[in-house]
C-alpha cells in the first residue's frame, strides 16, 4: 500500500523555514576524508509526524523506518524509489535493526517489548519485563556480533498517547539493558543515564557509546568488560548542540555520526566535531548506514527520509 502523508496540522515548527539549512558543513578538513563537500543530500519521501529508526536490508536494498505517532512502519525501495506502508498498526515501534540471520529486530512503544520479524512475517516477543515488572517504552537499539540485544529504555512511550500509551512507569528508573535471546537472561548495563536513547558499538566493539535525550543531553562512552556483558569507565565523550544527540552509529573507522536539531553531526573517535550533514527539518531523529557497500547514511529528519552518499563505510552491518 502506498504511504499517504500523515504528518498532523498542528506539527512543531519552531524553526521558521527560511532558517533551516541543508548541506555540508566542514568544522575540520579530516571530515573530507569522509564526505564530499558538494555531495548530494537526497530528500525521498516526506509525510511523518515524526519519522524514526531506519534499518537497511540489502537482500532488498530497502529502507524500513518508523512514523512513531502515526503507528506505521514504513518502507523505501531504493530501486523503484516508491515509499509504501510495511506495517500498521505496530506499536509505535521506534529504533530497529537488523541481526545476523537478517531479521528485523524492532523496539516497540506501546507493547513495552523488543520483537523480531521472521522471514514470513511473524512478529515475536523477545523481552517485556524486567523482573516481573513492564519495561517503560523500548527506544533504540543495537545488536551485538555475539547476538545479544543491548537497547535503551525510556518512557517516551507512556508520558501521553502520542507515541504509545500513557501510563505509570512500574520501574525505578530509564534504563539500558542487555539481553541475550539464547539464555533469556535480561541485564542491567547502566542505570545513570537520565533518559538513555540512542547506542552503537566501536567497530572492535570494545566501547559501546549511549546518548542521553535527558536533561544532561550528551553522548557517554564506556568499555566493554573482558565477559563482554558488562560495562565500565562510564565518562562523557561529546555534548551534542544544537538540540542533543537522538540516534547514533559509528563508521569503520571509529568515527561516530549522531542525530541533533540541526541534522547529522560527525565526531572523530577522540571527541572532536568533524562536521555536519545539515538537513532542513525542526530536528533529526536517527540514522542507519545502507547501500551494498555500507556507504550510504539515510537519515530520519522529523517528517521526512533522506540520503546522502559518503566515502566510509558503517561498522556492525552483518552482511
């Protein structure tokens, strides 16, 4: 079915449209190594209220991502170039990704879970509930290269209706887990962060990287202990602005690339700001690495998916 606009009269403009820009801006000339200046920011489909999550699969070579508030998956053919519904209603899934074995591994709002698509279709439960009580509202995630699911859980799901169902928290706090689908044990990795949202691995996976959309509005770094399901040397690695930093992924190099209001910003793996893929919505949301060859960034900004082609490729693609 073809995806119809859906992005509500009432949409967030706070930002009045002469001032947004769109296109690349170089703080430090390392950034060329890793973008054109004059590459082509590619807008292809526009119409969500807010638009997240996007995973690519090259067995298709197409794009799936979330309209949060409107309760849709959606999906761009990157050959046909048509957006058409995948899924909906869908409990306003937010952050995906794609394991090994080519499945969609999905966070879901107002289920309260993390899910994963077969290959025909079905849509099972991994994780609900930690220790008898529901999880707030799953956000993002990542998938480790043992199979572990590491995700985010804050409760942008159940403060109102919008994004989910609004409702109490039965926790003690916005936490990020660990779990792991062959044993079923569920871990807590970080219970500091304020409202822990996006994640990605180092490409050795030796640091796993969480943003905070809370009030410190900052990016963490921590190791990856030697059992490889624990965390420590929790220390800040950048503080995003304009806006903070939403979704992140990080490149074959190390570099890290992260949503803010004004679009993609890219740090080099010491902390320093390279540049910005600048792209004209209110606020960007999330981002993936697509394309065959891992080199194309499709972006998530507000009510809109777009792409833009760069010289590296990301890390953790499994294929």
């Amino acid at each position: 079915m073809t995806a119809e606009p859906k992005t509500f009269p009432n949409h967030r403009s706070t930002i009045a449209p002469e001032d947004l820009l769109q296109g690349i801006e170089v703080i430090d000339d390392l950034f060329l190594e890793l973008i054109d200046r004059d590459t082509e920011i590619q807008k292809h489909w526009t119409g969500c209220e807010w638009a997240e999550g996007p995973v690519y699969f090259p067995e298709g070579d197409y794009v799936l991502w979330s309209d949060v508030p409107n309760d849709r998956i959606l999906k761009f053919d990157a050959h046909s170039r048509d957006t058409t519904v995948f899924r909906e209603p869908c409990n306003n899934t937010n952050g995906h990704f794609r394991d090994q074995q080519g499945q969609l591994v999905s966070c879901e709002h107002a289920a309260n879970r993390i899910s994963r698509t077969a290959p025909d279709g079905s849509v099972t439960c991994l994780v609900d509930n930690w220790q008898g009580k529901r999880l707030n509202s799953p956000n993002d995630l990542v998938v480790k290269s043992d199979g572990t699911i590491w995700f985010t859980d804050p409760p942008y799901g159940i403060l109102s209706d919008r994004e989910g169902n609004q409702r109490e928290s039965e926790l003690e706090g916005n936490f990020t887990y660990r779990f792991d689908p062959k044993s079923k044990e569920l871990s807590i990795v970080d219970n500091v962060a304020d409202r822990p949202n996006g994640l990605a691995f180092s490409p050795d996976e030796t640091m796993l990287y969480l943003a905070d959309t809370g009030a410190p509005r900052d990016i963490t770094v921590f190791n990856v202990a030697k059992d490889a399901a624990t965390l420590s040397n929790r220390r800040l690695f950048a503080k995003v602005r304009p806006g903070a930093a939403d979704g992140l992924r990080v490149d074959e190099r190390g570099n890290i690339w992260t949503s803010a209001r004004d679009g993609v910003q890219c740090y080099s793996p010491n902390g320093s700001l390279l540049g910005k893929i600048l792209i004209p919505e209110q606020a960007t949301a999330n981002l993936v690495f697509g394309d065959k060859d891992g080199k194309r960034i499709y972006i998530c900004g507000d009510t809109s998916l777009y792409s833009v082609r760069v010289k590296v490729a990301g890390a953790g693609r499994y294929w």
